[in-house]
C-alpha cells in the first residue's frame, strides 16, 4: 500500500464558497483519510476490467481482490476514474486500511502485477445485496468480469433509508462532497454524519467540516451528508450532536486546555436541539465514569439513544429508560475510522448501521423528525420487522383489558429477512427487557401477548460472529440487529415501573455526589447548576415510585 502524508487542518469556520455537487476526480486527502487520484493501467500492463451492474443499469459497489493463491486483499496502486481507491487512517491506534469503490459510472480498471494470470473478485452493496465472488483469468493481458448483483430485499420500497450516523472523517471542502456519496452509495446508504472531535486520535482538533449546521448539509436526489460533533468528557461520557449550528466548545472537557467540567451535555444537547438539530448519548451511554445519559434522557435533552458501534453493542441503560416510559429511537453507526472492518463481504461505511422509515425525502428535517417518532432500527447484517397490531416500530399501540381476564391481548408479527449465508442464529421478542424466543413466519401474527400492564416491545436479532479481530484491540463481536419499541398503551396508562425508578434514582444520587465532590468548575454556580440538574430528574423519576 502506499503512504499518504497526513495534513492537520485546525482552521474553524464557515465556507468560503457555496457547496457545490459537481463531481470533481482530483486527489484529496486529510488527516483521517486519503483519496487516491485517478489513473487508468498502461497500454502495456495486466488489468482487471470489472462492471458491476443490477437490473442492467450500472450501480455503485465495493469490491476487493484476491490474486491467484494469495490470502490477503491485494490493493493496486490507483484505479481509472470510475473507481475510487480510499484509505482510512486512525493514526492514534495504527489501524490503516484501503478499500476500492465502483462508481457506478463505467467499467472500473484496476491494474495488476505482470506476473499474475488469475484471481477472484469479491462484490458486496450493503446488506440489501448478496455478496458476488467471482474469479477471472488474464488472457493476454486483460481479465473481464462483468458482475450483475441479485437484490434480495427491498427495504426502500417500505420507506426504509439507512444511514451512518457515526463518521468521524474531514470535510474541508465540499467539491469532494461527491466522492462521499460515491461511496456511501456503493455500500447502500443513503445517509452519513460526519462530526468533529477533538482527542483520541492526532492531537488537537479533527475530523472537521466546511461549516456546520444547513450551511454544512450536502444534498443530492436522495442522499444527506450532515454535519455534526461528538462532544465529550472523562465524567459526563460522550454526546452525538447532529446538524449543530455551529461547533459547540470546547469540545472534549476536563483536559489539559479545558480542565472544567462545564458546560454540561446538557446545556450542548439542548442548544443543539433549540437550533433544529438533534442529540443523544454515544456509546450506549456507557463511556465516562458518571456519564449522564439517564440523567439527560429523563430531562428531555437527549432524543435518541446510540446502541452499537463497529466495536461495541450496550443495551442495558436503553432498556432502563424505556421501562421508566423514557423512549428513545435506537440509533447506531461505524465510529470510523476507528476499527475500519476489512471483511470482503461487509460494508466498511454503515457496518453497523441505522434504518429510518423516512420516506423518499432526503431532507434533514424529515431525517430528524423520523428519529423522534422513533422509527427506527439498527443492525450489523440482520434484516428484520416488527409488527404490533399492525404498527410497526415507533408506533403507539392503545388497547383496553378485557374486563372478564382482566388482560389485554396484541398480536405481534415478525420477518427476518435473511441474507444469503447469514441467516440470524438467535431471534427473540424484548418485553419490557424481557426475551421472548420469537421465530420467522411471513404469514401473520407469530403469537399473542397478554398484559396487564403498559409496556414496551421490541425484535433483536443475533447473527453469525464478525471476523474483527485487530491484534491490538481484541475485538470480537457478533452481528446484531435491533428495532426501536413500539407502545403499548393499555387503557390510557404510561408505561412505568417502580423497580426500575428506583434502581435508576439510586444511580443518579450516586453520581450527584461525584458531581458534588469530584469534578472542577470555573464558578461554583456552574456546579450548583449541575446538581441541580440531577435533583430534577431525581424528582421526575420519584413520582413512579410515590403511592
């Protein structure tokens, strides 16, 4: 592989120009990521002449090539200018790695090495799309594949768009912009949020935009490219802001340049939503050692919840929240380019992704409401539906006891649409953070439900175990997939649960005192401000547990 020298670019601020979407081949490249200029093989050279089509009509993809008996992705040089040859760099944790793209716009040249008379090419589209290995033969010096991809489910027919809302990649200016949609697209997503950060990976600030909040939005017929921040503390954990007017500082807390504890997620979620966007723990609101995702959550500032990542899958405060009534969309993305997964097979954009049912407008306000009526659902290869009476996932479900049982009754349906090989080993029902073994059955209702209570219902599914084994990180995980909970309303009573209030009560007085005793502030206003914080969402869940 070839190096690319990395630039740190620190300069904040609006664009110098407006964005434009004509595409524009040259190189560019950046701290996190470089793009490899365009370069058709010699006259005299070995090459791979590889179309990829679907229906007959070119389409965007991701490939990869394995040469005669070699075991390892061989990466060329450069590709003509219907492909792309990208690299991501995490330079903190030396995690290098390239992929190549089809652009959809022509046959893709890839030049190979003299000696070589044969090897296979790997074709993956998202997860709507069934893998393709297909090997070739060099014949004087030209091999031709021409790869036509079966589409196995169509998602977008029901109003479902995927997205990446987790990218930690630059963009500094937006005459690249189209290379991301190249990309995105070859890996079947619609949407992808892109959000600075500071730490963790080079020093400083990274992954920036050309500007933020409309003025950063990148659009074309159905893709979104949307500007965003993580926003983070050693305590308070770590908060996706998406479509952010304007970077909300300092970015990373209680650091060497910044060692307060203020402002609070709270105050940078809610700014963040006073000015059209939308925020939510990252991480599965794990990251910090008193991170304040109940706390949020319960205050109203957080509208989503964001389960997975490439190298992480949490559910337990998501479920906490929803059986006190607290209900949040699901959301999960990548984190690249952190843990870039190598496997053929899989996408590298949108591994772990979210669905939105959204319909066909690719506007952000639209993309933003549907994460508030939670219609949603995450996964990392499993394809799955619920259905509740006929809702689906972010619906309301209002029922009445029958008066003789003293019971009300739903009828719940599940598919699972099974990708081609990667059938899911486990699929259960959650109720109220209960499993509940479900199967596959496309004809109807697969059961009834009877409750006595209002609850909360959900599908996730576990697949086969992910090749993600970095020597360095140790990861290993399986693919999963899990729908946002649709509401049971059972004779006009919220969804409560005493217990639960209770033990989440007992967890915010315990991180009230580290707030109290631990953390450092400019004026003690600002901690009086964040106690106070706690005492409010202490007092809210208290009403579930007062007789």
């Amino acid at each position: 592989m070839r190096p690319f020298p990395l630039i740190l670019t620190l300069a904040l601020g609006p664009p110098t120009a407006t964005p434009t979407l004509a595409h524009d081949p040259a190189p560019h490249q950046a701290t996190t990521y470089a793009v490899a200029p365009p370069e058709s093989p010699g006259a005299d050279s070995n090459k791979l002449v590889l179309t990829i089509t679907h229906d007959d009509t070119l389409v965007h993809a991701r490939f990869s090539l394995t040469l005669e008996d070699e075991t390892k992705p061989f990466i060329p040089p450069s590709l003509n200018k219907h492909g792309i040859h990208f690299t991501s760099i995490q330079t903190g944790k030396k995690q290098t790695e390239s992929f190549l793209y089809a652009r959809g716009t022509g046959p893709v040249e890839i030049p190979l090495p003299d000696h070589v008379q044969s090897g296979t090419v790997t074709i993956t589209k998202g997860y709507e799309f069934a893998p393709e290995k297909i090997p070739f033969q060099i014949e004087g010096q030209v091999a031709r594949v021409e790869a036509k991809l079966h589409r196995h489910t169509n998602l977008k027919e029901a109003g479902w768009f995927a997205a990446d809302p987790h990218l930690h990649y630059e963009r500094l200016d937006p005459a690249h912009d189209p290379d991301w949609f190249d990309m995105l697209a070859a890996d079947d997503l619609e949407h992808g949020v892109f959000m600075i950060v500071k730490g963790g990976n080079v020093p400083g600030i990274w992954a920036q935009q050309y500007a933020y909040g409309p003025e950063g939005t990148a659009q074309n017929d159905t893709q979104l490219l949307i500007p965003g921040e993580e926003y983070r503390g050693p305590f308070q954990g770590h908060n996706n802001l998406f479509a952010n007017a304007e970077v909300f500082p300092p970015i990373i807390l209680g650091k060497k340049d910044h060692p307060w504890h203020w402002p609070t997620m709270h105050e940078a979620l809610t700014k963040t939503q006073n000015d059209g966007g939308i925020g939510g723990p990252a991480h599965g609101g794990t990251f910090g050692s008193a991170s304040t995702a109940v706390l949020d959550a319960v205050l109203g500032a957080s509208e989503f919840f964001e389960l997975a990542n490439t190298h992480l899958y949490e559910l337990e405060p998501w479920y906490s929240l929803l059986n006190c009534g607290f209900i949040l969309a699901p959301v999960a993305g990548t984190d690249l380019p952190n843990n870039p997964f190598p496997d053929t097979t899989q996408p590298l954009f949108g591994e772990t992704r979210t669905y939105l049912r959204c319909g066909e407008n690719a506007s952000f306000e639209d993309w933003r409401d549907t994460i508030r009526r939670g219609e949603t659902f995450i996964t990392s290869g499993p394809l799955i539906e619920l259905k509740v009476n006929g809702t689906g996932p972010g619906g309301v479900v209002n029922v009445a006891k029958n008066p003789t049982t003293g019971l009300a009754t739903v009828s719940v349906s599940v598919k699972e649409h099974a990708r081609p090989g990667a059938k899911p080993s486990q699929l259960e029902l959650v109720l109220d953070g209960n499993p509940i073994p479900a199967n596959d059955n496309t004809d109807g209702p697969i059961l009834n439900v009877e409750l006595a209570d209002s609850a909360w219902i959900a599908l996730r599914a576990r697949g086969q175990r992910k090749n993600l084994l970095w020597a360095k990180t140790g990861i290993l995980q399986h693919q999963i997939a899990h729908t946002a909970p649709i509401q049971i309303i059972v004779d006009d009573q919220p969804i409560t649960s005493p217990d639960t209030a209770a033990a989440l009560i007992k967890q915010l007085e315990s991180q009230r005192e580290i707030y109290a005793t631990q953390t450092k502030y400019q004026d003690e206003a600002h901690r009086d401000h964040m106690l106070a914080l706690f005492d409010k969402a202490i007092a809210k869940l208290s009403k579930q547990i007062e007789p």
